[in-house]
C-alpha cells in the first residue's frame, strides 16, 4: 500500500512538471515565432511602406536590442514579483506589438510597433529557462532545457511558413500578423491561469528590505570563472549561428540557386535545428556536458566547410545535419547556468546569458557583413569555422570548474 502512494505521488510530481514545461514550452514557440516572423515580415513591410535598406535594418535592430535591453532587468525584478506576472506581461505585449503593426501605416509606426513587441519578447527566455531548470532540478534539467530550447524553433517554423504559406494564397498581410498577434494575447491569458493552477512563478518571499537591496547586487553566481567561461562561449557559439543563418541563402544563390529556392536551405538548417536542441540536452546527459560541447563545435566547423564546398544536392542534404550541430549547442551551453548559479538568482544567470546571445545575435551579422563586402562569401564562411573551434579553449575553464562543483 505504501509502495502504491509513492507511485501515485510520483506519477503526480511527473505530470506537474510536464505541464510546466509544456506551458514554458509553448510560451517559447509563441515568443520565438513573433520574433522570427520579421525574417519573412520585414520585404512586405519595405514594399507597403516604401522602406530603404537602411530603414529595414533600424527596424530589426531596435527590435532585437529593445529585447536585448530588458533582459537583464526581467530576470532581477522577477526576484520581487515574480515570474508569472513578467512572463505574461511580455507575452502580452509582443501580441499587442504586432496588433499595433497593423494599424499603423507608417515607417515611425512600424518601428515603434516593433519596439514594443521585443520589449515584450524580453519578458521570456530567462524567466522561462529558470522556471524550467528549478523545476526540473536534481533530475532530468538538461534534456528538460533542451525541449523548452527546441520549441522556441519549432515556433520559428511554424509562424514563419504561415505566414508565406497565407500570403502566398493572397491573404493580406495585416489580417495574418493580427491572427498571430491575437494568439499571442489569448495565451498570455491561458498561461496566467496554468501557471496560477500550478503555483508556479508566483511573488517571492523576501526577508527584509536590507536583505533585498543586498541581493540587488548580488548575482548568485557560484563560480565567477566558470560562468565566464560560459559567457564566452555563448557569445561566439551565438554569433556563429546567426551570422551563419544571416549569410547562408547568398551563399546559396553563389551555387546558381534562385532567390525563392535559395530561402529554402534557412528552413532546413531551422529544421535541424529543432531536432539538435532536442537531441543535444540528452547528448549531454550521456556524454558530459564537456564532451558533448567539444563534440558538437568540431561538426559544426566541419560542416560550415563542407557546406562551403559540397556541390548543391549534398548542400541541400547537409543542411539540416548542419542545422542539428549548429543550433543544438545552445541546449548544452544554456543547461550549465544551473550549475554556476544559486536557485535563487537563477533568473538572473538566464538574463545574462540571453542577453550576451541577443548581444552577439545583433553585432554578429554586421561584422561578417563587413568580411564579406571587403573579402568575399567565402571569405566569411571561413571565419565562421574558425570562430566555432575556439570555444574549446574555455571548455578547458568550463571543465575545471564543473570538477569542482561536483567536488563541493
């Protein structure tokens, strides 16, 4: 009888937090289609309002760095609040930022519009990944981590293939972006009341005023070397991949591709994506997070070359492998801030985590611009090789510090 409650009692822990990642998990898809919907959303608008180049790239980068902005600062006001009411507030926004892109039929509308939704899009990453890795901790956090990670692509695909898909049958585009931006608010709504169901995220107890102002300043960072260490890695993992992304259709149309065909081999890499960042969080569990990552780095080295020289048919049929080892280090990578951090200060790890790959995801492509209109394509691709091996010199830092964690 004793060893029928302790199963009742387990399969009902099982099932909290399944529901918990399933709610963090749809919250990521939501976030992270919005912000991958100006990928396809962005030739439309320069043709319905008559953008420049120049103001195009104003727009996605006062998308990404509002984003970038508040990241930080979510993961420490979620210490006062809570992260129920921040990740809904954000939800909330992104969906009313892409409403208010509808009705507005302007340049300065737009880019105000779009402002709003990656404030909201701020309010996510850390908050979702701490709820996820406290959930989750003690057992199963990185393969956990890695299908909360593997959603955010999931959400890419799906929002940016219904929109192209909708427009394609001549829908306008203002009646799409509201449908999407819609769902965004309803399950703003809809994860108020999961989260409250489950007593997640709720307002934290805090001791005393004097104990909050200290843990203002402090960031709960276990290992100082480490998370550095981290931190670099992230950076140059980061901007690998959205360089790589960024550059990877021109490449293609360099191998005799059409433009329309050549956007094609972005939703395949994004494709393996979501399988690497899946696969990658149980890789880890098996393998150690240390080999896994030195693993990983090396095929996606291998493969930017391989890429760069394969004729078309095995470009086409490397991508989504390449996709899988590009994009699945982020799950490895993400899944050691839990252990260079305190429970408490958890969210706060995330932010700077996130915010560093927002951070690199922005100055990345401007630089391999810069290689490319000086050099060439290849030229670029060459560098993005080079820069995937040198997360192996922290590793050796990475190492010595998740020894010693295991030690104390």
């Amino acid at each position: 009888m004793q060893e029928h409650r302790h199963c009742g009692a387990n399969r009902l822990v099982d099932r909290r937090r399944g529901l918990i990642l399933g709610a963090c998990c749809g919250t990521h898809a939501i976030q992270d289609g919005l912000t991958a919907l100006l990928y396809v959303l962005l030739p439309v608008l320069a043709q319905a309002f008559g953008l420049t180049y120049a103001q195009i790239g104003v727009i996605r980068a006062a998308n990404s760095s509002a984003m970038m902005l508040f990241e930080i600062p979510s993961g420490i006001l979620s210490e006062r609040v809570g992260e129920r009411t921040l990740l809904v507030f954000g939800l909330f926004c992104s969906g009313a930022g892409f409403l208010a892109l509808t009705l507005t039929g302007s340049y300065v509308g737009a880019l105000a519009a779009l402002v709003l939704a990656g404030s909201g899009a701020a309010f996510q990453h850390s908050l979702s990944s701490a709820i996820v890795s406290k959930t989750f901790e003690g057992g199963r956090m990185r393969p956990a981590l890695g299908a909360y990670n593997s959603a955010g692509d999931i959400g890419k695909l799906a929002f940016s293939a219904t929109f192209t898909m909708l427009i394609g049958f001549g829908i306008g585009w203002q009646i799409v972006v509201a449908g999407l931006g819609t769902i965004a608010i309803v399950s703003a709504i809809a994860l108020y009341s999961v989260l409250s169901h489950l007593g997640v995220g709720s307002r934290p107890i805090v001791a005393s005023e004097t104990d909050h102002t200290k843990a203002w300043h402090d960031w709960g960072i276990s290992d100082r070397s480490g998370f550095s260490a981290l931190v670099l890695v992230v950076l140059l993992d980061t901007g690998v991949q959205a360089g790589f992304l960024t550059f990877l259709a021109f490449v293609i149309i360099e191998k005799g591709v059409s433009a329309n065909l050549a956007t094609f081999a972005v939703v395949l890499t994004l494709a393996g994506g979501v399988l690497g960042k899946f696969g990658c969080g149980f890789l880890a569990e098996r393998l150690g997070l240390i080999r896994s990552l030195v693993l990983v780095e090396c095929l996606t080295a291998i493969g930017i070359v391989a890429i760069l020289k394969a004729p078309l048919l095995g470009t086409f049929i490397l991508l989504p492998l390449v996709g899988m080892v590009l994009q699945g280090s982020s799950s490895i990578a993400y899944g050691m801030v839990g252990d260079f951090t305190r429970s408490d200060r958890r969210s706060r790890g995330f932010a700077a985590i996130y915010s560093v790959a927002t951070t690199a995801g922005i100055v990345a492509p401007i630089a391999f611009g810069l290689i490319g209109d000086h050099y060439s394509l290849t030229a670029v691709m060459m560098t993005m090789a080079c820069l995937t091996l040198l997360p192996l010199l922290p590793c050796i830092t990475l190492s010595r510090a998740l020894t010693a964690q295991s030690i104390q």
